[in-house]
C-alpha cells in the first residue's frame, strides 16, 4: 500500500524509507534445488524431527504467507523472486507383459513368467510410463517423442496426448500435452512386440521431451528389455478340418475315389503347461522353407496301394492353396481359410506361399515342400473360406490341401472281403521339422492330428442326407433363422430357404427328389425374378398344397397335387405356391445346394410364426427300417419347426439394433476409428452408440424406443454428452445405468448417434479389464436381447504406480465456513509401495493454479488426522518458494525450505509422510481443513498436492480443485431529495460521506455490527454477509432529515429509511440446487432519500497550527475497503455541492503521515494528533 503511495514501484519504495531513516531488509533471490536428488532411505534421515532455526538468514521469509490480499494492496512480502523453469524426463517399464505368464520359475524361449522380470515374448506388449514434468513455472507447450526400434510398433496414442501435433508416424510417437504448470504427468504407453523379431533380441526406446519456452531438451533411453520366442506350430490334417471325398475318373476314364486331405499349418501351444494361452504369445517365424513326406504306404487298409496317385481336375493342381474352383464353387477344404492373398483378408492367410508336391511313381510317398509362406502372424485369418468364424486362438499361415486318387475297383476289392464290407484308408504327413528364424527347433507339431483315418465301405445302393434353414439374401448382412437363434423378420423382408442334399456314399443316387413346403399365410414366393434354382440335368416344378398345419406339412410327400414347370401357371399365381420340388441324379459323393426366394407379408402380424419343412427320396435310397424309395421327413416337433429339415421365423414389426464403438484420440461421431484397447486411469473415454430401428417397409406407427447403457464398476458418466441421458441410475452393485428415452421412433427414421465420456476410475489398477453394455429396448423387437446389445471393452493403464487424488467435499461453501479438501492416494501398482511423501502447498494469491486462487482475508490450518505411523510437517516459508516436490533439493535437510513437526501460526504448506506405505490395490488418505477469515462472496480457493513413493522415479501429482465461496450484499444509494416527492429523480445529486450502518444476525446467531460510508456517487455497500437477518440504518449530515419512506412500487428508486434513518429488516437466505449451494441473497435496494430540515451552525475553525486528520476513523479499515462495508470512516458532507473529505486528495501527504514526519522546505517537522 505504501509503495504505491509513494510512487508504485519497490524501488520507489527503497528510496522513500531510506529517506525517512527507516532500514530496509533485502529479499535474496531463491533458486530451486537439484530435481535429480534422490529420495532418503529413510524418512528420519531425510526429514528432520524439527527445525527450529532459519533455513537461511538471506532469505525473506513470510509469517503469514496464508494471508491474501488483493492486487492493489500487494505489499513488500508480496514481492517473489521467480524462479527459473525446468523439465526432466523419466522412461520406465510398468509392465513387460500383458498376462497369461508361465508358471514361475519357467523361463526359456518363449516362456515369461512375470510382468517385471525385464522379458518379453513376442506378440506380447510392454507398457513404459513416461513421465514429463514442469516445475517452478509453466513449461509451454510441453511434449514428447519416443522411437520405437524395428520389430515393434506402437498400440495407440495415449489418451493424455490430446494438443496439436499428437500422432503416431511409423516408429515415431509424439505426445503433445499443451502448458504445463508446476506438475507431472505420467503417460501409459505400449509397445507391441511383433514376431518380426526372435530369441535374445532386445528392445528398448529412446525419449526427448522439449518446451516451446525452454532452450533444451531432455534425452533419455528406456532399460532393455529381452525377447523371449521360440517357433511353435503345428501341421494339421484332420481335427478342424474335413477331408473331402469325390468319386471321379482318372484322366484315362477309370473309375475311382478322390481324397482331397487337408493341409494346414497354424501355431501351437508354445507353454505346454498352458494350452489354452494364447498361441501368439512366444511364437517365433520360421524360416521360408519347409519340408515333408505325405506318407501313403498305409493308404488302403493298412497298406500300399499301387496305383494311388496325385490327382488333377477341374482346373486345380494336385496340390495348391486352397483357393476358389474356377467354376465359382468354394475351395475344397471349405472349412478352412484360402489359401492366401496378397496381405491376407479376414477369410485367407497372408501370402501363404508355394507348395510343390513331387511323387516318383504311382503308390510311392509324395515329397512336399513349402517356400514363400509368410510366418510373422502380423495377420491370420479370421474366418474359413466359407465365412464361418474360425475358432478362438487358432492363427493359420498356410491353407493347402493335397488330392490323392485311388481305383474304386481297389477299394471294392478290398472292402467286399472285409468285416461289413468296410476297410480303412489312411493317410499321413509326417517329417515336419521346421527351423526357426534363430535357429530353433520347433516345439508344437502334434502327431496325432497328421493323420485323417477314414472308412470305405462296399454298398448295392446310395445314402443320402438332407438338411434346411433360413438366410438372408446373399451380400445383406441378414441371415434370419430359428437355428442359430435369430428367427425374426420384419414385414416385407426377403430371405431364402435353403435346402441341402449329399450323397455320403459311394453309389449314384439316381431319381432323387426333394420337396421343399412352407405356411404360405404369411410368407410367399417372390413375386417376379427366379423362385428357386434349377440343377444342371434335372428340374424344378411348383405346386400349391393349400396346407397350414404345421404336422400336414411336416408329412407332405408331394402326392395329390400337380406340379408345374412355371411358376405363374400354379393357379392363384405365385401368391399360391408353397411347395417346390427338385429332381436330379446325385453323383456318389456328391453334394447340392437348394434355394427358394421368400419374403414376408406386409401384413403379417407380430409374432407371426413362418414353418418350413424339407423331405427327399431316391429310388437307390433305403432308409433305415424302411424300403427303397420311401421318403425321408423331418422327425422333430413340427409346431417348433426346428429339426433337422426343418426351420422357423417369426415376424417382428421392427428390428433394434446397436452398435457401440469408442471414438479414437482424433476421431469424430462420422469416423470414429474405434481402435482403442486401453484406457488411462484418471481420463475419459469417449463412447460412441448407434441405435437403428429398420423394417423392410416404412410404417407411420411410433415405437417407445429406450438405449440402455451400463458403465462397469471403475467406469463412471462423465457428460460431454452428444445428447443428456434422461435417466442416470446408480445401481446397486456400483454400475451406472444411462437411458436414453424416446417418445416414439418410426421404423427407418434416423436416430441421432449418441457421443458420451465415460471417466476411466483415477484410482484404477492397470490390466483391469472394463466392459460397457449397450442393448437397445423397442415394443416393435420382439428379438433376444443378446441381439439387440454390444458390448466394448478397453483395458486399463494407471499413471505412474501412485496416484494422488484432491476432492472437496463441498465445492461450494458460504464465506466465513471451513474450506476443506480430502487427498487420497492409491496404489495402483503390482507392488508395495513405502515412505509415501505428500507435500501440500496452501492456496495463495498468485499461485497460478487452474483457476488461480483469488480471495480475501486468510486462511487458518486445522488439525491434520493424517494415517496411523505418518509424520505431519509443516512450514511458514513464503508459499511461492515451495516445490511439491517432496525430492527436490529445497525440501532435503539444509534446503531453502525448513520443515518442523510443530505447526507455525502462519503455516503455508504441510508435509505428511506416510513411512510404512500401502500394499498394492490399497488406499490412504486425510483431511486438510481451513478456517476461514475476511472471506468474501466469489472468493476462490484451488489447492493441489504433490508426491513421491521411494519406489517411483518422478513426482506425482493431483489435479487442481477449487472451493468457492459465496455471500450475500447489502446496499445501496443514499441521495438528496430537493423535491420531497421520496423518489430518485434524474436530476438530484448524490450524497457522499454518509454513515450506514448494519446491524443484525446471521445463521450461526452471531451479533453482526458493522459501518461504512458512501462514496464519492453516494453508494455504499455490506459485502460478505452469511444468511441472517439485518437492519440498515442511516445517519443524515447535520440539518438532514429523511424523505417519506417506501413511496411508490419500485424499490430501485425510492427510500426505505423512515424519519430515523432506520430500514425494515432484511432477510438474506441460502439459495440451493438438487443439496448444493448456489449463492447467499442480496439486497441492493436499500436506499435513503435526505431532505433538507433547517439551517446549520458552522463548525469551529480549526486551529491552523494543530491540524487533523479529515475523516477522523474508528474500527478503521484500508479505504480501498471502506465502500464494501468492512469497516467506518466519517467525514464532514456539506449537503448537495459541497465536498466530503475522505482523506484520500493527498495520498502523498497522508502516506507522509503515517510516519508521522513532515518534510518542508528540507526540514523536518513533527505533527502531533489530538
């Protein structure tokens, strides 16, 4: 206050008090210390039980440092040296593995046995926990660049790395994190181990971390971490896969049976303890070439067979990828992927080579080499070639198949001699022994699935077998049927019956007839375009049966109708079929597919149930127990229609569906990306949900429809929502319910996607699996909710090991009440950590935080209940000095920062050490509390924490959390009334240096006095009142009165004071919203009309040799104050035009007087006040 009187500037300042003879002490510039000083084995070596001197008798130190002020009253102790900004860098390895470890003490190649043993296998991942920091400022524009070396690539850019230039650029990772001020942040970021690499190779990453505002940047190279592989795969010939069988002439026309053997190489169990691991985990690639024998020296019946041969036809080699026939038909081995294209697809392996098969001579072993074939698993197949899904931990590189030819003269010789007329043919691979990328032998080849055993059995006749189902027309996505429990349709949709027919035997079947026959009440051929196929030499014909019941149905065999080669010539049209027969001769192991094209009814009703029932015959056919010829009908219950040659829909009005994905770092609701695996501990994810209701026509009929979303345990709703759920359910088992709900949606009307955060559990541990539940409810979908539902889930990472976490139980709080913050820390690695070390810095003015804190009066600590065996410390240095940073050097033994087990009256931060630690998975936390003195409406605490575990590298450090405070104000306007008329009127002039004052009780029924006068405009004002009740009163300048009190309805303009200057009492109340505070009233409308009642007697003059001092003060305050009512200052008003002095004309003379000297004329003068 004084410097600015005296000219605003500190050296201003210096200058005037030297020439007042008053000695000043020089403030000494403080440096921060060594960042890079180590943590203490010991919590008592390092912190001193005491300290009772000063940590440096250079060093300005601040009693009071708690104490605030605002801007213009900033004094000599407000003035802090800056310090210097720095930033360090730390790389560390979290976690050098994701799961699924050996048992331990297993090690070797392709064995790892713990997540922290500093080895990984490949297509396994390490998690590093890169740490940046700022300290002793703000660091703008911090970032990061890690390099990944060759073999690896990086999962995905971490959550934390949101500013501009963030991105991932082959091996070059760059995490951009905006200004930091005073903190660290530790960033998860993994590391995929491809199976590029092998055995003892080694992997480490390099780091750079820089600041737009910092000359230098900062290098550091992560530890090593060694690879652990070993090649483990397996050459299968049965099991998974089918051998197909055809009967076929040799190039020459003999008669014969040909083999097409599977031959699949896909990776086995490299931890033999653990089959059910992953099989990528450990795998080492192979080197380009491998050999082995196709033995068939057992082929038929336990011996060689002489003319067994290599078998080509229908334009495919003997022995090929197994790749589409040129004719369309599916490959050969359908039940396994192709054979490989160029990059792989979700239904073939990844350049799956060549394979050369060479046999000398008929009868002899056939010699297969394989060359070219790509091993890395950086992509297996997903799918079979005929779309199936392949199964679960199954990574296929190579898909051949190999075709083999025997006489059926041979096997009829054979057979007609055996037991039953039935002989074993087998086949097997053996001699695969391929080599590893190092050197390796493989480990994983399973014998018993190198070899297929099959039967050949002599028969007079054929045998058939028949199947149907439902589907969806081919390239919709829609492949309706009751069989794999998703029977529903919608009114208008198309779809296909399937039927299938094989002959297993080795017989023609000639004549074969199958019947197809369905309810057509609902369901109906389609009305123009092809009914049903037609096989190559036999026919299709078409009937109306005029059969609804299911049974009828089930048994109709075709007898007592006439069959039509058109489908438009079935009286009644098309509209009228409901049967179709085919009829063809079905080659010995031969197989065909059937198809009608169906569509639903746009009026079938909901529920509607849509049977289907399929039956065959052939004359070379005798079913068990029956005659040769007699047909063959499903057996099952055929009002469920659900057996083997039978299937079922049902009609839904509409079908809800959603999809649920996470929009990517950089993604959008259009393009989300949705490639996210993990989820940082502390930060949001961004969900991304997509409800659809769709019917194959359009319908003005509305639908309640509701999207029900439920976030995991660990998972809580963050907003920043797209659209507000209507319904937020805390449930009982601590998930979150969000509910979308609407009113009534059209079938094909456009949803809004829904964009929602979900906050990963700051104290999460890493590798916690969360997995949020989406499923869409609609009375129109009558389907399963399994299908109605999507589930995503991402795995968790937590920053550093420890995480601190700051709260404030009441965000909001009425000025003059405690301001309390709880800090909770957590242990969130896979080990105990110990000398936990938490230092908290109390707000202050100035202190930069996020908002920065802004209030009035000061702050008084209260009794600090830390854990059980903590030490509690505190300090009084000025606030700004202090790192939180329980490691830098300032808070070390002889550092700038002295720390005592005493609590100083004016403490400014608390240390509390937590010696024995908390074990993995646990937590500790206490309480910071704070009387609060002078606190005013809008004043605004933010306070932070930082801390270190002797286990850890780098600080940590919580997020800012501010406390505001609210109040109320009484006010406002006192003026001369000239008129009398009790009115503010435009023309009246304001009454300066009038005396209120305030009077009452507030909600703790504390007696509330206070006094102000009105300024230079004639306002005044009480800031800073809790809820009470309060009187207002006046007090008018010699020959005042007051004007007729509360004239007219507006109470902006009139006078509220009666003819003694006393207002009505006033009410100010607390205002909440859903239990929390929101402001304390006001009443600004407290105003005072004077009116002029006689004339007044001049004061005395004063004596000129004796002068006072104008405005003479009681209770006095700051005048900067005096307008808000904290305390009184009278003056002397002359009434309208007249000057009220308040003391502050001469700030100079006034700033002299304060120290009671008067320099005039180079001499000094003293003053003395009566």
């Amino acid at each position: 206050m004084l410097s600015r009187l005296l000219g605003g500037t500190s050296a201003a300042l210096a200058v005037g008090i030297a020439l007042l003879g008053v000695a000043v002490p020089q403030a000494a510039a403080t440096t921060s210390g060594d960042a890079s000083v180590s943590l203490a084995t010991s919590v008592e070596e390092a912190i001193p039980d005491s300290a009772d001197g000063d940590s440096g008798s250079a060093n300005l130190r601040n009693p009071a440092a708690a104490e605030n002020h605002t801007a213009e009253d900033a004094g000599p102790e407000d003035i802090v040296t800056a310090l210097a900004v720095s930033i360090d860098m730390d790389i560390s390895v979290n976690r050098d593995g994701m799961g699924s470890f050996s048992d331990a003490g297993d090690i070797g190649p392709g064995l790892d046995d713990s997540a922290t043993n500093g080895i990984v296998r490949t297509g396994d991942s390490i998690e590093y926990k890169v740490s940046v920091n700022a300290f002793n400022g703000t660091a703008i524009n911090e970032m990061f660049t890690l390099e990944a070396p060759a073999g690896t690539q990086w999962v995905q850019l971490p959550q934390a790395c949101l500013a501009s230039g963030s991105g991932i650029s082959g091996g070059t990772l760059t995490c951009a994190l905006g200004d930091l001020t005073n903190e660290t942040i530790s960033v998860p970021v993994v590391l995929k181990v491809t199976n590029d690499l092998v055995n003892a190779d080694t992997v480490a990453i390099s780091g750079t971390a820089k600041a737009d505002n910092i000359s230098d940047s900062v290098s550091i190279d992560s530890s090593v971490t060694s690879v652990s592989a070993r090649p483990a795969f397996d050459l299968r010939k049965k099991d998974s896969y089918i051998t197909d069988v055809k009967v076929k002439d040799d190039e020459n026309g003999t008669p014969g049976v040909v083999y097409t053997f599977p031959m699949v190489v896909q990776t086995g169990p490299v931890d033999p303890k653990h089959p059910e691991y992953p099989n990528n985990l450990g795998t080492e690639r192979l080197t380009d070439t491998v050999t082995f024998t196709d033995d068939i020296s057992k082929l038929v019946n336990g011996k060689k067979s002489p003319s067994a041969k290599l078998f080509t036809a229908d334009g495919q080699p003997a022995a090929a990828p197994n790749v589409h026939k040129p004719n369309g038909e599916a490959p050969p081995i359908w039940n396994a992927p192709r054979g490989g294209i160029a990059n792989g697809s979700d239904t073939s392996v990844a350049n799956g080579g060549t394979i050369t098969a060479f046999q000398p001579a008929p009868g002899e072993n056939i010699e297969i080499t394989l060359a070219g074939f790509d091993s890395s698993l950086n992509h297996v197949p997903s799918k079979n070639a005929g779309g199936g899904q392949i199964p679960a931990n199954t990574q296929i590189i190579i898909s051949n198949y190999l075709r083999i030819w025997i006489p059926k003269a041979e096997l009829d010789a054979e057979a007609q001699a055996a037991p039953g007329r039935t002989i074993p043919v087998s086949n097997t691979y053996s001699g695969f022994a391929p080599v590893s990328a190092s050197g390796q032998p493989n480990s994983a080849e399973n014998l018993a699935n190198n070899t297929v055993d099959l039967n050949y059995t002599a028969t007079d006749g054929a045998t058939l077998g028949g199947w149907k189902n439902y589907s969806g027309v081919i390239g919709s996505g829609f492949n309706p049927s009751g069989k794999n429990n998703r029977p529903n349709v919608t009114p208008g949709d198309k779809f296909v019956s399937e039927v299938g027919i094989q002959n297993n035997s080795n017989n023609d079947a000639t004549s074969t007839v199958v019947i197809d026959t369905f309810d057509a009440t609902y369901q109906r051929v389609r009305s123009s375009g092809n009914v049903a196929n037609v096989i190559p030499g036999g026919t299709t014909k078409y009937a109306s049966n005029g059969l609804t019941d299911a049974e009828e149905l089930q048994n109709f065999s075709g007898q007592g109708v006439t069959w039509y080669e058109d489908p438009d010539d079935v009286p009644g049209g098309r509209a009228a079929i409901n049967a179709v027969r085919w009829e063809f001769d079905l080659d010995a192991k031969d197989a065909h597919g059937l198809y009608i094209n169906l569509y639903a009814k746009e009026d079938a009703p909901k529920d509607a149930y849509l049977r289907n029932f399929m039956s065959f015959a052939s004359p070379d056919v005798t079913p068990p127990g029956g005659n040769p010829g007699d047909r063959v009908f499903d057996t099952g219950d055929s009002d469920k229609a659900n057996g083997v040659q039978a299937d079922y829909l049902t009609v839904t009005p509409a079908i809800a569906r959603v999809n649920k994905q996470v929009i990517d770092i950089g993604g959008t609701i259009t393009n989300p990306g949705d490639t996210t695996q993990f989820g940082q501990a502390g930060t949001p994810i961004r969900y991304l949900l997509t409800p659809t209701l769709t019917a194959a026509t359009d319908s003005a009929t509305r639908y309640p429809f509701t999207v029900e979303d439920t976030l995991p345990v660990g998972l809580s709703y963050a907003g920043n929502a797209s659209a507000e759920p209507d319904e937020i359910v805390n449930n009982a088992d601590g998930t979150t319910t969000l509910r979308w709900n609407y009113a009534g949606i059209e079938p094909n009307q456009t949803i809004d996607p829904i964009a929602f955060d979900g906050l990963v559990d700051p104290m999460s541990h890493s590798g916690r699996v969360l997995t949020n539940k989406v499923q869409v409810v609609s009375t129109a979908d009558t389907s399963a909710a399994n299908l109605r539902s999507k589930e995503r889930a991402i795995t968790t990472q937590a920053s550093e090991g420890l995480a601190i976490v700051k709260t404030a139980p009441t965000a909001v709080v009425i000025a003059g009440d405690n301001v309390t913050w709880n800090v909770q820390y957590h242990n969130t690695s896979s080990e105990e950590l110990t000398n936990i070390d938490i230092i908290d810095v109390f707000p202050y003015l100035g202190d930069g935080r996020g908002p920065a804190s802004n209030f009035h009066g000061k702050l008084e600590l209260n009794a600090i209940s830390a854990p059980p065996g903590s030490k509690v410390l505190y300090t009084d240095e000025a606030p700004a000095n202090i790192s939180i940073d329980p490691n830098d050097a300032s808070n070390q033994p002889g550092g700038s920062t002295t720390w005592s087990s005493s609590k100083p009256a004016g403490a400014t931060a608390v240390r509390v050490v937590d010696v024995d630690g908390i074990d993995s998975g646990e937590m500790n936390q206490f309480e910071v509390s704070f009387t609060t003195v002078g606190s005013r409406q809008s004043d605004l605490w933010t306070n932070h924490a930082g801390a270190r575990a002797e286990q850890l590298t780098l600080p940590v450090r919580s997020q800012d959390v501010p406390v505001t405070a609210v109040s109320g104000s009484i006010g406002d306007f006192v003026w001369y009334d000239k008129n009398h008329n009790g009115l503010q009127d435009s023309d009246e002039e304001n009454a300066p240096g009038v005396i209120v004052k305030l009077n009452g009780h507030d909600d703790r029924d504390t007696k509330v006095n206070r006094s102000t006068t009105t300024d230079a405009h004639g306002k005044y004002r009480f800031d800073g009142l809790r809820p009470g009740k309060y009187t207002v009163s006046f007090i008018a300048p010699a020959g005042f009165g007051f004007t007729t009190q509360g004239v007219g309805n507006d109470p902006s303009i009139n006078s509220v004071a009666n003819t003694a200057g006393i207002a009505d009492s006033i009410a100010l109340e607390v205002t909440e919203k859903d239990g929390v505070i929101e402001a304390v009233e006001s009443n600004l409308d407290q105003d005072a009309g004077l009116i002029e009642i006689g004339p007044v007697d001049p004061t005395d003059p004063v004596d000129p040799t004796e002068p006072t001092v104008p405005g003479e003060v009681t209770n006095p305050i700051d005048p900067a104050d005096s307008l808000h009512g904290t305390g009184s200052a009278t003056s002397v008003a002359n009434g309208p035009g007249g000057l009220a002095s308040t003391g502050s004309q001469a700030p100079w003379f006034l700033a002299l007087l304060a120290f009671g000297i008067l320099i005039a004329g180079g001499v000094a003068v003293r003053l003395a006040r009566t």
